[in-house]
C-alpha cells in the first residue's frame, strides 16, 4: 500500500502527480496547513518537520518532495530520461528547490503573515524578481518541448510546481517557452487526474498577487 499525506496546492501535489504518471495505486491522506494536524505526534513522527509530503511506500516513509521523485522515478523504471541525460536529470530536480524558495518566501509575505506589519514590501519585491530571473533560466535552457531533449520526465514534474504557482507572484508574458511548456504539462491526463484529486484550494485564493509598488521617498 502506498499513502500519500498531502495538502492542497502545495509541494505534495508534485508527488501526486508523480504517482498518476506512473500508474500506481495509492491512497490520499488530506491535511490541512491550518489546523494542528501536521503538528501531531503521530504526524512527526513521519515527517520531523511536520510537513508534507510524507510518502508511506515499500515499508518505511520519505518526506522530502524532490527526494520522493527520484525515488519513484529510479525503482519504478521510468520518467528518468536516457542514462547520457543523467547529470542534467539531477540538475533539473535541484534546481525545482531554487524555484521553489522563492515562490515559498512570497507565499509566506503574502498569504501566511496576515498580518500587514510584518510583511516586507522590499522582500516581496525582491522575491518577485528573483523568481523572475529563475523562471528565465527554464525558458533559456529548455531543451525543446519539455527540460530534456528525450522527453517527458521526473524533471518536469519536480521543477513545474514552481511556476505553475510561481505564475500567481510573476507574470509569463516574456517567457513564451515556459508558458507553453506549462500547457503542455496541464495537458496530459495525469496532471488532470492529480489536479482533480488535489483538493479544495487553501492557500492561494487569488489567480495573481502583485508584488507592492515602491514608494517615492519624499
């Protein structure tokens, strides 16, 4: 049996569809970032940072998003591209984390500090553009229809969850590569199977969240 302890709209959902592509049987365990659910014992005592996802599978459990996929896609034979491919296979599922720091660093500023006092404008500016400049390196070094000239991998799993959320805090209107990549992943079947077992939206309500104007100084 393989359990899946997932939150909607999250890094979990990487794992989800990972799951889908491959075909695997496997159970969804919904949490919520809202209550205290990921701070229970027994949650801890799968994931130590109360995070998700935590993934039960062949007697023991990973929590780790980007460790997850390789896992999967390594001992399940597939979406690991050609062995010449490796190094910038890896490449690839490292640089799903730079990605995904900034869109992580906006959320928090924007969504889970609600309070205003402690957000900074001047963070969640730099933040917009540091995610600016990562999504620029997708579309410079894409390979043509997806991040490795074989294909269709792991890859584009691992680093897409960063801009399909990350398209909530910049714009893609100069990144014609990557906007098409990204209709290209939400294309296939197994995205849309992920998406429809994903869950109620708790997070990012909003389709866009601009990062604040800078004030003139007088």
């Amino acid at each position: 049996m393989i359990r899946l302890h997932h939150v909607a709209q999250t890094r979990s959902f990487r794992v989800l569809w990972m799951l889908e592509e491959l075909g695997l049987d496997f159970d969804v365990v919904p949490h919520s970032f809202f209550d205290r659910s990921l701070r229970d014992p027994a949650y801890l005592a799968l994931s130590p940072a109360g995070r998700v996802p935590a993934l039960e599978i062949d007697g023991r459990t990973l929590c780790e998003s980007g460790a997850i996929l390789q896992y999967l896609a390594e001992t399940r034979g597939t979406l690991t591209g050609t062995p010449e491919e490796r190094p910038d296979w890896l490449e690839w599922l490292h640089y799903a984390e730079t990605v995904g720091s900034h869109v992580a660093n906006l959320t928090q500023h924007h969504i889970i500090l609600r309070d205003p006092a402690m957000r900074s404008a001047t963070v969640m500016r730099l933040e917009a553009k540091r995610l600016e400049k990562a999504l620029e390196g997708i579309e410079r070094r894409m390979a043509g229809d997806w991040l490795l000239p074989s294909g269709f991998s792991a890859a584009d799993i691992a680093v897409s969850y960063g801009a399909l959320i990350g398209q909530r805090f910049t714009a893609l209107d100069r990144l014609p590569k990557v906007s098409a990549w990204l209709d290209r992943l939400n294309a296939r079947p197994a995205f849309q199977r992920a998406a429809a077992r994903d869950g109620a939206a708790q997070i990012y309500m909003q389709a866009f969240y601009p990062p604040p104007e800078e004030t003139p100084h007088a």
